[in-house]
C-alpha cells in the first residue's frame, strides 16, 4: 500500500493534481483534509490550533483505516510542520510514503486565487509557499506546479523516487 502527501500553498492545484492522482489510481481513498478541518457548526468553534491537531487526528485514522481495508491513501492537505508526527503515527503499516510539496511563482498564486475568487487568500497563500519553500525538511519533496498539467505532476509524483520518504530527520 502507499500513502501520498500533497502539500503547497493555496491556489497551488493541491486539489486538482489530488483528484488526478487518485483517479489514476487502481483502488484508492481520496482524504481532503480540508473537509476534516472546516467540520464545525455553531457558534463556539474551538480555537485554530485544536481545529487543526483535530484534523490532523482525523486524517490518521482515516488514513489507517483505509490502510487496513487494503487500500492506498491520497491525502490533499497543507502539511507545515505535522509530516513526522504522521509518518511516526503510520510507521507500524507496511506502506510506502510519498510527500511533495507543490509550488507556483507568487504572481500564478495570486493570478489562480483571483480567478477563482479566493483574493483574500492571497497574502496567506504566499506566506506558506515561502515557509514551505524554506523548510529543510521539504526541500528534497518541492516540485514546481507552473507550466504543469494536474495528470503531468500526478504521473511525475508516482514515478520520481525522490517522493518517496526512506528516512525523516
């Protein structure tokens, strides 16, 4: 079985090559961690930090639940700085990990948030790609998403052996 991470900014095409990727696939479950972080109704949402240790939580379990039905896993999510503690939580699996982190110039950024009318977002969008971008731990896993087709990448993430986890610091 494999799991594969795919992380980035907003308005990257983490979806889009997500959806891609798991289509292309033989048995797969698409986890959008998304729907795991915005699950709250009411007025008394927890705190952002609790929200997201919760979907991170959730992520895992449904992650090792369709690991256990025999099935590889897709996950589209922002992963900062939760990629150890996940392998950690699914390193009793017999599976093959793969993390990449997408990235696009700032003005692609920008240009697909507009388009699709996430402008706000774009000020935050970019602070992640930097911080992405900077981080040690992702800098063998970037894979730059301009100028690609969604089914491009998805091929490239499944092929590239250096998208596949052998050891964490």
């Amino acid at each position: 079985m494999a799991v594969f991470i795919i992380s980035g900014p907003l308005g990257v095409g983490k979806s889009t090559v997500s959806r891609s990727l798991a289509d292309s696939m033989n048995q797969c479950a698409l986890v959008e961690g998304d729907l795991l972080l915005h699950v709250y109704r009411g007025e008394n949402e927890p705190p952002w930090q609790e929200r997201l240790h919760l979907a991170w939580l959730n992520i895992t379990a449904v992650t090792r639940n369709y690991l256990q039905h025999g099935l590889d896993v897709v996950i589209d999510f922002v992963v900062e700085d939760e990629l150890i503690w996940f392998y950690e939580q699914l390193s009793d699996h017999n599976t093959t990990f793969h993390y990449v982190v997408l990235h696009a110039e700032p003005e692609t950024l920008a240009a697909r948030l507009n388009q699709r009318g996430d402008s706000p977002y774009i000020e935050r969008s970019i602070f992640l790609r930097n911080k992405l971008m900077a981080s040690a731990t992702n800098e063998p896993f970037l894979l730059d998403a301009n100028h690609k087709y969604p089914g491009e990448l998805a091929k490239e993430i499944v092929k590239d052996v250096r998208f596949r986890i052998h050891e964490l610091p």
